[in-house]
C-alpha cells in the first residue's frame, strides 16, 4: 500500500502544473460535470457543497472566509486528481480527513492553500519539527484569496504550486545552520550536539538575547568571530535599549547582555556558546524545552535538512511558504506566479 501511495503522490507533484490548470477551470465554473459527484460525495452528508451552485451557475464564489475556501479548494483539488490524474493507476476514493492529522490520508498527503500572504497556521505536536519536517509531503497551492475578496462576487484562482518532501516542511534558514555545524558538533560531543539542536528548535527570535545566540552560533567554530559578535551585540544591547527608552517601552534585562559576555569567559569559546543557548532554552521553556527523544536524535543525525519554508512559533505553528514561491519572507511586492 505505500508503493501505491508512493506512486500517486510521484504522479500528483509530476503533473502538478497540469493538475493546478484543471482546478483553475473548475474555480472559473468550467467541466464540472466530471467533479460534482465526486464533491458531492465529499460533501457533508453526501450533499453538494453550498457554495457549488454559484460556481456552476456563475463561476464565481459565495463570500467565504479563509478557512472555507481552503476546503474549496482542497476538494477540487481532490476531485480534479481522482479524475484526471490517478484513476489510471487506482480505483480509490479519495477521502479528505484532516482531523485524523492528514488532509488525504490514501495518499498520505497534505494539502495547503495559502493566500499571498503565505503563510498558514498548523497543529503544534513538537520543537524539533522545525529542523525535521513533518510526517507527509504537502501541496501548496497559492491562492489569490487576500486581492480576490476585495473585488466581489469572489472570482479564486491559483497562482502557483509546490510539492514539498515531508523533510522540506521544515524551517530553511535553521536547517542549514543545523547541517553546517552537525558533522563536526557530532565527532566533538553528542552532548554538545544535542544542545546546539535545542536551541534551534526551541529558538525565538523575537526574544533579543535568543536572536542574538542565534548569530553567535552561525561561527561556533571560529572564537575570534564569537568575540566579535558579542562586542557588536553589546552595542545593539546599548542601541535598542536608548531607543525603548525613549519611547518608554520595556528595556532588555542586563542580565540579558550578562549572558553573552560570559562566553567570553569561557574556554573553548564554543562551550561557553553552547552552554548559553542551553540556558535560555531552559530559563525560557522550563520542562517544556526537551531533548530530543531517541527517534528524534536518530532523524537530527541523519535528516538531510532541507527545509524549505519559515517556520515560527505562534499558538500554533506559522507556515511561511513565500521562501518556495521565490518571495522572501518580509517582502509585500505583489505576486504573478501563474506558469
């Protein structure tokens, strides 16, 4: 059965540009004699969709919330693959059943709909997620949601897609600190090692001290750069704290500053570092910042770390996918992603 599922998800991410065409003609209103019985059994209670009606008369899109129109476009998704793409290879059925933890669980695949905005919010289960990924590949289908709904009756299309390895769904930036340092973390210490991922799940980098960490850690091997760094963190620590002042904003503890300039008291440079970033994950996250578990362990010493999104603590966790579409993270520059 996962030589099959194997094989649908190959020829979904092979076709996927084929695939995003024929759901872009059915959110138009266009060949949907072939998908409605199919959303029709997908819909609750085996009732077609409400917003189905519009679409067919008018090709348009009742007022939907983001949430909704995610479910729009993952049982199109859905239907269009059943259909079109995979009834070659299988008779299945698709089911959508996101609440047993995967969208399509006969695929064991996850589904995606982001707006430009990029980003979506996911369950949380674990830290180490974020060097890791998660436990199924993904397609991420961009919505032009956020520009569609201001510009009623609501006309959806995709602007682009990605198909993401279950080991891409894990944060870029983080994965290639983890991958840069591990082998020789590994050959040095697994203690060592073991604290350097930590604080690399666990890291925030809102907080000022953890961000700060974060840069230090990028030259753990090199203890004249870790000087450096600690000098020009001291005048950032000056810097932010003049300006929070004046605004009588909430100034960063001087135990803050304290902690960075101990790793200067160290030797090797590189312990003290270490010995930090451990710190704060546990002065930060108390028992909640744990070592990675065995299974954890085995998968940091051996995962090709190749995240590809953002990812950052929230209630849940916040997706950012602009990384795969091309778009940094920070940028609002509008998007045409239509290939």
């Amino acid at each position: 059965m996962s030589e099959l599922k194997q094989l649908l998800r190959d020829r979904i991410r092979d076709s996927l540009k084929e695939i995003v065409v024929e759901v872009n003609a059915a959110l138009q209103g266009k060949d949907l004699a072939g998908v409605e019985p199919i959303l029709k059994r997908l819909g609750r209670g085996g009732v077609l969709p409400h917003w189905f009606g519009e679409l067919k008369a008018n090709g348009v899109l009742p007022n939907l919330d983001g949430k909704t129109i995610g479910s729009v476009v993952e049982m199109l998704f859905v239907a269009v693959v059943e259909t079109k793409f995979i009834s070659d290879l299988t008779p299945t059925k698709l089911k959508v059943n996101p609440a047993r933890g995967i969208d399509l669980p006969d695929l064991d695949l996850g589904v995606k709909s982001p707006s430009t905005n990029f980003c979506t919010s996911e369950p949380f289960f674990s830290a180490y997620e974020r060097l890791l990924g998660g436990e199924f590949d993904i397609v991420v289908l961009l919505t032009d949601y956020q520009t569609a709904k201001s510009k009623p009756p609501l006309r959806l299309q995709i602007l682009g897609a990605r198909f993401l390895k279950k080991t891409q769904v894990a944060d870029a930036n983080l994965c290639a600190l983890a991958s840069k340092h591990r082998e020789s973390l590994l050959k040095d210490s697994q203690a060592h090692a073991k604290k350097y991922f930590r604080f690399l799940a666990f890291v925030n980098q809102s907080d000022w001290q953890a961000k700060q960490i974060l840069k230090l850690l990028q030259v753990v091997d090199d203890p004249k750069q870790i000087d450096i760094r600690i000098a020009a963190a001291e005048l950032d620590f000056i810097r932010v704290n003049a300006k929070a002042l004046k605004a009588d904003k909430e100034l960063i503890p001087d135990e803050d500053i304290e902690a960075l300039r101990r790793i200067r008291e160290s030797t090797p440079r590189s312990l003290g570092l270490l010995d930090a970033a451990d710190n704060w994950v546990l002065e930060t996250w108390k028992d909640a910042g744990r070592s990675p578990n065995d299974n954890e362990w085995q998968r940091l010493t051996t995962s090709p770390l190749d995240g590809a999104i953002g990812m950052s603590f929230a209630l849940q966790w916040r997706y950012n996918f602009g990384r795969v579409f091309g778009v940094a993270e920070d940028s609002s520059a509008p998007v045409n992603l239509i290939e």
